[in-house]
C-alpha cells in the first residue's frame, strides 16, 4: 500500500488496495484478556492450535503441524531440509519459492509443468498457483512425490489459497508420506495478514524438525488466540467461501464487461491479460486503485476484491473511464 501512495501521490482518498489476494472482509476480533499481551505464548494454547489446525486443513494429528509467524518464514526452513541440490519451482509463481531455495543452497530450475520436475531434491508448487490459479490434482502431485522420494527428493506444496479452492486436492492429509510438506497461509482467507501466522503439515519428524528450526515461542500469544478461533468457526468459515465466491463473480462480470480477458485466478483475486495493461494500471492508480502488475508478464493484472460498495463502485467507474479513453 506505501509503495502504491508513493507512485500515485495525488490519487483520491481513501486509497484502494487491490493488489493483494487478501479476504477485504477479516474475521471480526474479539477483545483479548492483557495475559496474552503479557506473557510469553503459552505452550499448552500452542497445542491446542496445532490441534485445532490439524481438524479444520485435514491433517492427520496436531503432531502433524508446525505453526509459525506467517508460512513466508518457513519457506528456507522447508527448503532447508534437504540436501542442497536441484531446486525446481513450478512458475509463473511466488518469487519467494526461488529466494528460499537459493538461500538454502540449491541450484534453481523454473518450469511450467509438473512433467518437468524430474529427479529434483527439492520442488516447490503453489496449489491453487498464484497468480493464475492453476489446479493440480490430488494424484497427479502425489505422483510426483512419490518420484521424488524414490531419491529422497521432497515436495513442498503451498496452500495459501486452498481455503476459497476445492478442499478435496489438499495434500494436508497425504503428508505421512515423509517427503511432503504443505503450507498454508492463515491470514489471506481470515483477512487477516498483519497477525503473522501461517502452518505447515508433515510427518511428525519432518514437524518436529520445522519447530526447531523455528525455535521457541515463534507464535505471538495474541495470534494463538485469534488463531485457534477462527479456525475453529465452522459456520463463519463456510459463510465467508461463500461470499467470496459471489464477489468473484461480480468481479468476472465487471472485468468482463470492461472488455478484459480473464485468464485465471481464485475465489480472493482474478488475472487478467490485455495489452492495455501498464495503461490500465496507471489509469487506475491515479484513480486511486492500486492493482498487481508483472514485470516478467508485462500484459498481466491481478485484480483482489473490493471491500464494500463504494469501493465496487469507484472500480467500475475507473474502468469505465478507461474503456471510454479517459
């Protein structure tokens, strides 16, 4: 968002930020009592999060699950627990899967189709992908996890957007298996980034592993407490999936009828290709809507959703303008 006001620093208020995939509608907190402020994170509520977590994403037990401060930490961490090697990362994808496995020693091969993973150490996957929400089946990565183990190679696979995507292709309870970690981003489906918190799911020794890694006390007391409630409110979690799948289609529409081509996406944002694209993206920060570009896909937009009417509002009267030449 900083970086957005820098660039468009006479945009109208307030600023819209779309440029992430981010729920624009958070869980709603509740008043905490001072203790998880003022001492350390309790051990105990660390476990019944991990429990908590395991039963809401499918996995086996609570000694399946790492929590930690955000999934982006434990990126290297994951990256880390192979022998340097060949590193492949499934792209176009998050730029933070090749930093990581550089920085754990690997030599780093991006490719555009599970086929092409081979006899890698180590393979990164975003399942839904980001940005073009690409699904992989079930199977198909289980396929690719048992080539890998053949040479004790692991996959790793981020969930950070399987809350709004088909539950069934989670891998969160294949990860027995030993060499399969799953990720998953707490804050982008419970709007709720700013808390820090994110989980991975393993083999019990893989996990416990993660947790030393990590080091004591890695989860904040406040984000044990949010943490633990939200995933725990079945009810608020399938009326929010709802919801989000009604604004992305309102979104399909808009972006639709703007004369875009949407080519991929997830129920939290929506990709679209037009060789108008750096146009449209300055034409909407000056409108004072900040949206996603890619340097690498330079006719690339990913548009998040809009938090409230207003804020659709003021999204179709930019594009308006634009397809109007304004």
């Amino acid at each position: 968002m900083a970086a957005g006001r820098r660039l468009f620093r006479d945009a109208p208020e307030p600023f819209i930020d779309l440029s992430t995939g981010i729920n624009p509608d958070s869980y709603p907190l509740a008043r905490l009592p001072a203790d998880v402020f003022a001492c350390l994170p309790d051990t105990d509520k660390l476990a019944s999060l991990t429990a908590i977590a395991a039963e809401t994403y499918g996995a086996p037990s609570g000694a399946h699950v790492v929590a930690a401060p955000g999934s982006q930490i434990l990126l290297p961490l994951v990256a880390a627990l192979v022998r340097p090697g060949r590193a492949v990362v499934l792209a176009p994808s998050y730029g933070e899967f090749t930093r990581a496995a550089a920085l754990a020693g690997h030599c780093v091969l991006e490719v555009d189709e599970l086929a092409a993973i081979g006899d890698a150490q180590l393979a990164f996957v975003a399942n839904p992908n980001n940005p073009d929400g690409r699904l992989f089946a079930r199977n198909d990565l289980m396929a690719v996890a048992g080539s890998l183990r053949a040479h004790g190679g692991l996959l790793a696979v981020d969930e950070a957007f399987m809350d709004v995507g088909p539950s069934g292709e989670s891998l969160a309870a294949d990860v027995s298996s030993g060499n399969v970690v799953v990720l998953r981003s707490f804050g982008k489906f419970f709007g709720l980034a700013g808390l820090r918190l994110g989980f991975a799911f393993a083999a019990p020794e893989v996990a416990a592993r993660l947790a030393a890694m990590l080091g004591p006390w890695a989860v904040s007391g406040p984000a044990l407490a949010i943490g633990a409630k939200a995933l725990a409110d079945a009810a608020w979690i399938k009326k929010t999936q709802r919801r989000l799948a009604r604004s992305a289609e309102k979104l399909d529409g808009l972006l639709s009828d703007s004369g875009l081509d949407i080519v991929g996406g997830t129920n939290l944002f929506r990709l679209v290709r037009t060789d108008a694209a750096s146009a449209l993206f300055y034409h909407l920060g000056r409108a004072g809507i900040l949206v996603r570009r890619f340097p690498e896909q330079p006719d690339w937009l990913r548009f998040g959703l809009p938090a409230n009417e207003k804020a659709w509002r003021r999204l179709q009267i930019a594009l308006a303008g634009f397809m109007r030449g304004g």
